[in-house]
C-alpha cells in the first residue's frame, strides 16, 4: 500500500506472509501476457502438453508436466523466480 516494504522484518515472518497463493499471483504478474494464459491453464488443470513445456522451458525447467505435479512444478518455478533469484542478487 505504502509501496515500501521494510527490510529488517524476521526470516521467518516473510515467509508465512509469503504463501503459496501470494507467490503464484505474483508469479502470474511476473509472466509476460502470452504466457500467462498458459500458467493460467496449468493451475486449472486444463492445459496442453506442447504448450506447457515451451513455457516451462522458457525458465529452464524441463520437467514432464502432468496434472498431478502440475501446481507443485508451477509453485517450485514461482518460488525460483520470486524468492531466490532476487535473494541472491541481495546476497
């Protein structure tokens, strides 16, 4: 709201803020607007096999999707590329 986020918050504070849901919105904003349908897609169970593997691919992840690791593969990416990629840039 602030637009300022406080940086001597506790570890352990920011990741309980920072929940699945929160982190895969933000991951949906991430994305750019042609991928987003294909994200989209995949955390509604509804998607196509060809199309998922180009979007995971774009982020260097080339596991084989199937509807049963589908939202585990898109959270582990969306925590990749929320959380640790800016984490360590910060380290």
């Amino acid at each position: 709201m602030e637009k300022y986020f406080p940086l001597n918050l506790s570890k352990s504070f920011a990741d309980e803020v920072i929940n699945d849901n929160f982190l895969l919105k933000s991951f949906r904003d991430f994305v750019a607007a042609e991928d987003r349908q294909v994200l989209d897609d995949c955390l509604m169970d509804s998607f196509e096999a060809d199309d998922v593997s180009d979007f995971l691919s774009s982020f260097k992840c080339f596991k084989v999707a199937t509807v049963e690791n589908i939202h585990s593969i898109t959270t582990e990416l969306a925590h990749q590329e929320m959380v640790q990629k800016p984490r360590n840039v910060v380290d």
